[in-house]
C-alpha cells in the first residue's frame, strides 16, 4: 500500500496529478513531468535529510496512485499532504494509506501529533477528514498554528491527530474485535 518515493513513478503520478479534480489541492505542483522530476528529487533529498516524510501509495497491483507525506515537522509535529489519482477516488484507499502512514510516523518516527489543514471550501478533504475517528478539530486547541495557517482570512479548518488519539482507537479496536471473534466462536 505504501513505499518509498522514487524517480521511477514520476510519469504516473503527474498523469495522475494532473487531473483537474486533483492538481488544485497538491501541495507541490508540477506543470511538467521535468519538473516533477525535480520536485520528486528534492523530496526524496529532503526525506534523507530529516526534514519530511514521504511515500508513495500504490494500489493492490503496486501500481503507483498517490503520495503521502509529512512536512515542516517541528517539535514531533508536521502537517499532512495526501493526494489520490481521480480513478481511485471513493475505493478505500485514502483511509487505508493514512492508516498504514500514521502506524510508521506514530510507531517508527515517534510523530506526536499529524496537523491537516483543509481548505474550507475543499467539501471532499473535509468529508475524508471527517470519517476520521481519531481526528480532533484543531481551531482553538492549537490557536496559534491556526493563525499561521490563516494569517489574513479564515480560509482553512486545522485537525490534529494526536498519537494518544490515535493509539487509543486502535486498542478499542483491537479490543472490540477479539470481542466479536470471541461471540462468534
């Protein structure tokens, strides 16, 4: 579901970037596959660097389809910049990738909290977010991040998830469904 960015993948993803329906919400464009090239470059140079944390998803056949990534991480905190290729919009993927995505920052990066800033008006990020059960929205918890983000006018929502959050849901999880496998048999 996830790997490793590589230069290989660059011409599928900006196919996939491409798309009107994705193109407005990346956070690093591209207007061409060379400076996609580019672009994909300095994030893996980055990644080796300490300053973010990126991977691509790919689907069940590890054909590549989208990227995940943490950037400005600061004090164990970053934001979160997902983008899926519009044929895979509404298959599970998202939620699957931002799963498997806060299992490594949680548990390998030790990332305390994962900042999502969604664009207000950007109604599908919202929806994602939103079916998140971990999610908090982040307007007046981290008032101050939120003025960073919205330094004129109100144009984003923030959401946090906390590792604490993050990591008590899975043990519910976990929990309730060793409680139906224990009513099953």
């Amino acid at each position: 579901m996830l790997k490793i960015r590589d230069l290989h993948e660059v011409p599928v993803l900006f196919e996939l970037m491409s798309h009107p329906d994705v193109f407005p919400y990346v956070r690093h464009r591209a207007e061409t596959t060379d400076e996609f090239y580019f672009l994909t470059k300095m994030t893996i140079e980055a990644e080796e660097n300490g300053e973010l944390i990126s991977r691509t998803i790919v689907d069940e056949y590890l054909q590549p389809i989208g990227t995940i990534n943490l950037f400005d991480i600061q004090d164990n905190h970053g934001f979160l910049a997902t983008w899926i290729g519009h044929p895979y919009f509404g298959k599970g993927y998202n939620k699957q990738a931002k799963e498997q995505f806060f299992d490594l920052l949680f548990f390998t990066y030790n990332i305390e909290g994962i900042f999502m800033k969604v664009r207000k008006t950007n109604i599908r990020s919202m929806k994602a977010v939103l079916k998140l059960p971990y999610v908090a929205l982040a307007n007046e918890i981290y008032s101050d991040v939120y003025s960073q983000i919205n330094p004129e006018e109100d144009i984003y929502d923030l959401f946090v998830i906390t590792k604490d959050h993050y990591v008590s849901y899975q043990q519910f999880r976990t929990m309730d469904a060793e409680s139906t496998d224990e009513e099953v048999s």
